[in-house]
C-alpha cells in the first residue's frame, strides 16, 4: 500500500485564503503576482479571441482551419489554468487535468492539420496518394504520437484519484508513492510521441514547403513537450536540493 504523504505548503498564513483587496489595497508580493499572472492571462484570452475571430470570419478551408482553431485556443487553456494554479494552488492537481486533456486534443489537432496540409499536395486529395512515393520503413513503435492522446488523460486522472486519497506526493522521488510511476509513465509516453513527430516532419517536409513546417513543429514542441520536460528538470532539482 502507498505511504500517506507528508504535509506541505504549511505555513502559519495560509496564502490561499488570501484576498486582493483585503483590508484595503495592500499590494504584498503574492498579490502582486496575481495582478500581474491575471493581466497576461487577460492578454492571451484577448489575443486567442481575436485569431480565433479572424479565423471565423473567413472560413474558407474548413478541413484545415477547424484543427487551427483548436490549436490556437491552448494559450488561452494555458492562462486560465495557469492564473488558477497561481491563485489557488493546493487545488492544482484537479483543474490541471483540464491542461492535459487540451493538450491531448491539440496533438491531435496538429497531426489531423499536417495531414491535411500534406492531403492536398495530391490529385487525390489524401494522405495516403501525397506519400505513396516515399520511401518508408515501418515505425518502431505504431501509434507513437496518437498513443499520448490517450495514456496522458489516463496518467492525470489515476494522479487525480492519488491525490484525493493523498497518496499522490508530487514532489517525492520514493518508490513508495506513485507520483515516480505516473511521472515516469508519462516521461515515456511524450518523448515516444516527440520521436514519432520527428519522423513524421522527416517524411513530409517536402509536401508542406511553403507552410513554414519547421516553426509549426517547433511550436507543438514548445508548448506541450517542452514544458513537460522543463517541469520535470524542475520537480528533480527541487527533490535534490530538499536531500
């Protein structure tokens, strides 16, 4: 059975009851931060409104621009979720699921968006005509993007039901607890799909010349991978430095 985890964020004020504007405007360092983290959250709502709106508006290529919306609404996931971890961060766990989940469709989303782009460099107009060309080996590992589609929501939701039995401990590296397992599920699950993006650009960067792919690949990596990756450097180093 896991070990209950010990108690953190103990502190004699607890910083989650805090209010912006209790008793009178006192702008400390945490409220500070949450003015700041709402602005830039406001900012990215109101820049992913607009795009979204553009978009909208002159919707000519539904096929392609249904999976561009889908993309373009993650910062605004990201801002809205990130303001509340800031804000409310003993509660992070639950609503962070909302983050995975929406990273999980925009995978999706950019990988159906790439095949369409990829779709109609053929007479066909499919996939399968625009890369029946190609030399192609079989993938080591079938399925290695859309796998993360679906063990990434599984991974948050068992971490869910952890943490409601505070078993979960986040921030321990003990065997005893099943953050190491879920974390390490996870590590694999993403630099599978990372390497099965790799070859999948490899293959088609030829076909979508002219869509600037290179800065479409970049930015999924940046924003879903990456971070996964930099919160993992971060849990490690906290957990060393805590030794």
């Amino acid at each position: 059975m896991a070990a209950t985890c010990e108690s953190e964020n103990t502190e004699a004020i607890d910083q989650t009851d805090r209010r912006l504007f209790k008793n009178g405007i006192h702008w400390d360092a945490h409220r500070i931060g949450w003015a700041v983290s709402g602005a830039f959250a406001l900012a990215a709502i109101m820049v992913t409104v607009v795009s979204v709106g553009r978009h909208a508006r002159h919707y000519h290529v539904p096929t392609e621009q249904r999976q561009i919306i889908r993309i373009l609404y993650m910062p605004l996931v990201y801002a809205i979720v990130s303001w509340f971890s800031y804000r409310f961060f003993r509660a992070y766990t639950y609503y962070s699921l909302v983050v995975i989940i929406y990273e999980a469709i925009t995978i999706s989303a950019f990988m159906l968006l790439i095949i369409q782009y990829v779709a109609s460099t053929s007479s066909g107009k499919t996939a399968e005509g625009a890369l029946a060309r190609k030399d192609k080996e079989k993938l080591p590992i079938p399925w290695s993007v859309l796998q993360y589609v679906i063990i990434r929501p599984l991974v948050s939701i068992i971490g869910i039901i952890c943490e409601a039995l505070h078993i979960l401990c986040q921030s321990s590296w003990s065997y005893k607890h099943p953050s190491v397992y879920l974390t390490a599920v996870d590590f694999v699950s993403i630099s599978v799909a990372l390497y099965g993006l790799i070859l999948f650009y490899d293959l088609t960067k030829q076909e979508l010349n002219g869509r600037r792919p290179l800065a479409k690949f970049l930015t999924i990596k940046l924003i879903v991978m990456c971070t996964f990756y930099q919160e993992f450097v971060v849990c490690v180093l906290d957990f060393q430095l805590k030794l």
